[in-house]
C-alpha cells in the first residue's frame, strides 16, 4: 500500500500505562511502517478535525489506545463522510482490546492491526439512534457492541471508578473487570422495558442486553454466537428476570463462552433493534456509556474498510 499512515496516540489510556506501552513499542512500529506520522489526542473533536484533512486523499489511520478510541475514530470517520477514503487498523494500548480479539499479532506483547501488506476487508458498523436523560437526539456508532442492563451499569461503574476500582484499573486490568462485573450486580436492580426486535414487540425485565458485531463483551467473557465482520447482521442477546445469583451465574459462564438458553435467555440476530424506557437506562456502546430513554439500533453493512491482523 502507498497510502500516507497515521497512528491517533490516547495518551490517557489504561489509566496512563497506555502511553508507557506505546513509548515501548513506538520505535519498531515506525520500523515496520516508514513515514507513518503520530498524532497524540485523546479528544474525539481533534479526531474529526484531522480526518476533515483528508477528504482529497485515501489513508490509512490506526488507533492506538483503547477500545474507546477505536470507537472514536470509527464515528468521526462516518460522521466525517470520509469512510470510502479511510482503512482503519488498531494498536492494543487499553485494558481490554475487545476489538482486537481473538489475538492474532503481537509485537512485545501488545495485540495489533497493522498490515498494510495484505489486502483489507470490509466491516459492518452497528448504528445507534437514542434519546438522553435530557430528551436529547443523538447518534452513534459502533464497531465491537453495545449493551443495556448490568454489562452496560458495569460499564458505566469502570468508566466512572472508586479509590479502590482506579487502583485495579491500572495494575490489575483483568481483575478490575471482574471486580466490576460482580460488585455491579451485587447492586443490579431488573428495568422494565419495550424491546423490539424481528418483527415482536416484548415488555421485559431486563437484567442484561448485549447487541453484538463481534462475540467479545468486556475482558473474558465472550459468546459463542457465530457472528462475521461483514455477515449483514448482530447477534442479540437478553437475559430477562433474573435474580443476582443467575445474572453471576451467567458472567462466570460468559468467562468460559457459554450462554445456556432457557426461559430467562435469548439469543437470536438482528438487523433492527429498539429499546424504550419509562425512565433513563444506562446504554452502552463500545465501552462508552450515557444515560437514554430510547434507542432504535440497526445495521449498516460493509461500512467501513479495516486492516488484517
């Protein structure tokens, strides 16, 4: 490839080690990609500025930090309008990397996606549509999956961490997610929602929605659903009613990939989904979160071009 590269450095991620990763491995990334440019921001608007550069010219541009900011890059680039100009690929500085599993390549560790050599494949986008707590419109997009119920309070809780939390976050990644995971649904309470999807229109408790492009949710846990970057679909996920005994259940079992159906779990795919509530629920959307009333998500297909591993 003989398009112009860039690498978008989070220098906050991962509670600051993020940067530390990055000054490690920097030197051999620029070996292995002369003439790659750098450019240090953790500000979605200083995203979207760069890429309003680019529309003369296709690119290459590469995340390296979180799972945060690959979603950022991914919104400012279809927000942008830029997305037939643009082939996106990732470094794995956060504390999860959900994006980039399963694992393929490394350097010193670090998970990546930087093959410029090989040809890039295309990758359905989820869109989001909600309403905030303010009676607000707003828009999103994401690449990994979004979630509603106790993975996105969980969440919601690590973006958002106590003494103890901050302290896990920055020496204990994996451990910090459990420790969310179980002391959120310790303190979970069952929302009741509208939920439409393949054509029903079902009012549930929600104790956990995962709506998802690819099978990874947070740290280990994981599904088994059989969901492809570019199949044309999201694979939907609800578990109803359950008390907090099952909802940890149901984590430690997505630890191992397993998702049990029963009466209190759905698995299906979608290519529309919406969800209305009386009062603000918690959505989350490539580990970000905010607080809406209602969301109408749906598919876009082949949206965006992304690197191989």
């Amino acid at each position: 490839m003989s398009q112009p590269i860039y690498i978008i450095v989070n220098p906050h991620c991962h509670q600051g080690h993020g940067w530390k990763r990055w000054q490690l491995i920097k030197d051999e990334i620029l070996n292995r990609l002369p003439g790659t440019k750098e450019i240090v921001t953790d500000k979605k608007e200083d995203i979207e500025s760069f890429l309003k550069t680019l529309t003369t010219q296709e690119a290459i541009v590469i995340s390296a930090g979180g799972d945060g900011g690959v979603h950022y890059l991914v919104n400012a680039v279809l927000k942008t309008k830029i997305a037939d100009k643009i082939i996106i690929g990732a470094i794995g500085l956060g504390s999860s990397n959900d994006f980039l599993k399963p694992f393929k390549t490394y350097i010193r560790k670090i998970p990546v996606r930087i093959d410029i050599g090989s040809p890039w494949k295309y990758q359905d986008i989820g869109k989001a549509n909600f309403i905030d707590e303010n009676n607000k419109p707003g828009e999103k997009y994401f690449i990994i999956n979004s979630s509603f119920g106790a993975t996105a309070e969980g969440n919601w809780n690590f973006n958002n961490p106590g003494s103890i939390l901050r302290w896990l976050k920055k020496y204990y990644a994996s451990l910090a997610i459990t420790y969310t995971g179980i002391s959120t649904i310790l303190s979970f309470k069952n929302k009741i929602c509208t939920l439409n999807y393949n054509g029903e229109t079902r009012v549930l408790p929600v104790s956990n929605i995962n709506i998802i492009k690819k099978p990874f949710v947070s740290g280990s846990l994981h599904y088994q659903q059989n969901i492809l970057p570019n199949d044309g679909q999201l694979g939907l996920n609800i578990c109803t009613g359950m008390n907090k005994k099952e909802l940890l259940k149901t984590m430690f079992d997505l630890e191992k990939g397993k998702f049990i159906l029963g009466e209190k779990k759905i698995s299906t795919f979608i290519k529309y989904f919406s969800l209305l509530s009386d009062s603000p629920v918690v959505f989350e959307c490539d580990c970000e979160t905010e607080k809406v009333t209602r969301v109408d998500i749906s598919i876009l297909p082949k949206a965006i071009r992304i690197l191989k591993a």
